[in-house]
C-alpha cells in the first residue's frame, strides 16, 4: 500500500478525502505525521498554482507523493471573489469560519445576485516530478442567513444548485456526491490509479 501525504492540517478536508479515496490501495496521512508542520504560503494566482504549491512543499520536504487542494467560493456579484481568498476573507476582520462567513453575507447586502460557485482544484506531486491535477466546480447560490450544522467554512450559507437546502444540511454522502471537492476527488481517484497502474 503506497503511502499518500494530505498537505493540510485541515480535519474536515482529511475526512472527505478519506471518504472518497477509502477504495484505492493508498493510505493517507496528514502532513503533520510524515513530519511537515509549516504553513505553506499560498502566493499562486490560482487554485491550482496554490493547490502545487502545497503539495510540492511537502513532497519536496519528505521525499514523498503528496496531495493538495486549493478551494473556495466564487461570488458572481464579487467579480469571482472572494476565491483563492476564500480561506483568508477579511484577514485581521475574519479570524474564523464563521466570522469569514458573516462578513460575507454582509459584503453581499442589497445585491440581487446571488449566483455562486465552489471550485476545488486538486494536485498531487511525486518525487521524480511528476504531476496530477483535477478541478471541478458546485454551481449554487448565496443564501440571506446561514442554515445547517454541517460541513464547514461557508456550507451554511450556500445552496448547490438544484436543492432546497443548504450545502450544510446535507449528510456526508450527500455533499461527496455533489460538492466540488467530491467531484475533483472521484476525478483524481481514476488518474491517480491508472498512474499507479502504470509505474508498478
């Protein structure tokens, strides 16, 4: 079984990708058990250049394949924000989830339009330079009020497409099947093991 570092400390995120990747002959591990402790500084312009600059540090620091994602929401009425700073919204204002959240609804007071959408951008990086990448949207809308308990950083305030509810009233294996992250991930899972098929 090969091992497969997660670069994230992120609980919630080593718990859906553990869901999802349950079936392929890899054991994942959080970066913090292969020895990596630091915080990767996120400077891409991109989801998926923040997305390898994760995954590379870690592989680079341990000698190890490891994975990253890089996600967040995309508020039309925005301009796509706040997107790759999703995680950092109102940095020195917002210093959790739910502070990050409500500021959010309140950046998006009077405005109409409320489409939006999450996108995940996934990649995994090898010690011989190798790479492989996924990225998949959830298109949806930003509710008025947060509703759930569910999920995690602005899930209760974003309706998937298509559902009456929000993203955090969903159950585990409602939200793997439609959320951004899930799709990214069943998109690696199936070039991930043809790759591990073809370096045997």
């Amino acid at each position: 079984m090969t091992d497969l570092i997660l670069a994230s400390n992120n609980t919630h995120k080593f718990r859906e990708f553990s869901e999802i990747l349950l079936h392929a002959d890899t054991n994942l591990i959080m970066q913090k058990e292969a020895g990596f402790v630091q915080e990767v500084e996120e400077t891409g312009n991109s989801f998926a250049e923040n997305a390898f600059l994760k995954a590379n540090a870690v592989t680079v620091y341990t000698g190890r394949p490891a994975i990253a994602d890089d996600s967040g929401i995309c508020v039309d009425a925005l301009d796509g924000g706040p997107g790759i700073y999703s995680a950092r919204f109102g940095s020195g204002i917002a210093a959790n989830d739910e502070e990050r959240m409500l500021l959010l609804l309140k950046t998006m007071e009077g405005k109409t339009d409320r489409h939006a959408r999450y996108v995940c951008s996934i990649c995994c990086t090898f010690p011989n330079g190798d790479l492989l990448r996924t990225e998949c949207t959830c298109e949806g809308e930003v509710l008025h009020a947060p509703v759930g308990s569910g999920g995690f950083g602005y899930d209760p305030i974003f309706r998937p497409e298509g559902f009456t509810v929000s993203m955090a009233q969903l159950s585990p294996d409602e939200k793997n099947a439609i959320s951004h992250r899930g799709k990214a991930l069943r998109e690696f899972l199936k070039i991930y093991e043809r790759y591990m098929n073809d370096h045997k």
